[in-house]
C-alpha cells in the first residue's frame, strides 16, 4: 500500500481494510515484513469501520469488560471499551504497571518473556475478551488468557484487527474463539 488514504467507498460498497493496512519490509528486522496500522488509524472512515466489525465480532461474547494486549492492541480495546460501554484492562511486560501486580512467565521462540497486570484489574467470573492488532505466532495472545484466567475471569474469545494466518497462531489459543478483521496467508 502506498502512504495516501484511499478514499471512502461509496455507502454500498464494503470498505476493504487491507488497502490501509501499509507493510513495511525489513522491519524490525531483515526478513520481516510489518504491517503498519498507523495508516488505518489515520483514515477516519476506515478506522470507524474497524471498530464497528470488531464490536460486531466481540458483542456476541458477552464482556464485561476488554482487555488489550502492550501496545499497538490498547488502540483497538480501548476505543472498541467505550464504544461498548465496558471497562478496559491493559495488559502490559514486565514492570511497567505501578501498585500489586500479578502476572505469568512464558515461552518465546527464542527464550521467554513476562506479561502483567494490575491484581486487581479483574474479578472471577468477569467475562473478559482480549484484544491486539495482530496474532502472529500467538504465544502473547496465549499467555496473556492464561493469566486472565489464573486470576479468575473468564475468557471467551479474542480478536485482533490482523492475522498472519501462515504462523498459525491461533493453534496456540487452546480452543479460545478468535477472529480477525484482515488476514494475510504469507
């Protein structure tokens, strides 16, 4: 996708995401392509849409409450929070959350990682649905139901606004309901 926002369809057409979606080659990295959702962000019609599907997609859940994965998915939970009239639960990596704290080591390809959050942010039996821009490998999404779940709440799904559907990350989610707006197959 080039730097310019496409325009806005015309009311009877389905606005298609991916065309404001930017990938950026060797990013972090040589080898890596990054999909860039600051474009998205920036084009008005195209992000509200977003967050329409994704409030279509998570309402069915049932939350009481979002939860969005550091940092790209607080963009996606919190607005899609206060659209939906619930609570938003950041969940963050190590040490950067202030007060009592819980939170669950887990494995990375290449050595391991922590993710918190506050001790208090969920209740048991909160109904909690997880979101972040992207699902690649899944072993974030993954840690971060499991901590939900260790601290009582339940999870019945999560969302992201784009899936590397080649990584499979979605095999990782132990059988947790996932949908994406936007895939990508390679």
């Amino acid at each position: 996708m080039n730097d310019s926002p496409a325009a806005s369809p015309p009311e009877n057409q389905v606005l298609d995401l991916k065309r404001h979606i930017r990938g950026i080659p060797d990013f972090p990295k040589p080898g890596i392509l990054f999909y860039d959702i600051s474009t998205l962000l920036r084009h008005g019609p195209a992000w509200k849409e977003a967050m329409r599907r994704l409030a279509d997609i998570v309402r069915p859940h049932r939350p009481t409450l979002l939860a969005g994965i550091e940092s790209r998915g607080f963009l996606v939970a919190a607005p899609l929070a206060l659209e939906l009239g619930l609570g938003f639960v950041m969940l963050r990596k190590r040490g950067k959350l202030p007060g009592a704290i819980i939170g669950l080591n887990y494995a990375l390809e290449y050595g391991t990682d922590r993710i918190e959050m506050q001790a208090d942010a969920v209740r048991p039996g909160d109904r909690v649905v997880v979101l972040d821009d992207l699902l690649a490998t899944g072993g974030t999404l993954a840690a971060c139901i499991a901590l939900l779940r260790q601290a009582g709440a339940e999870v019945p799904a999560a969302a992201a606004l784009i899936e590397l559907t080649f990584l499979k990350g979605r095999e990782r989610l132990g059988g947790t309901a996932f949908e994406s707006l936007v895939a990508y197959d390679d």
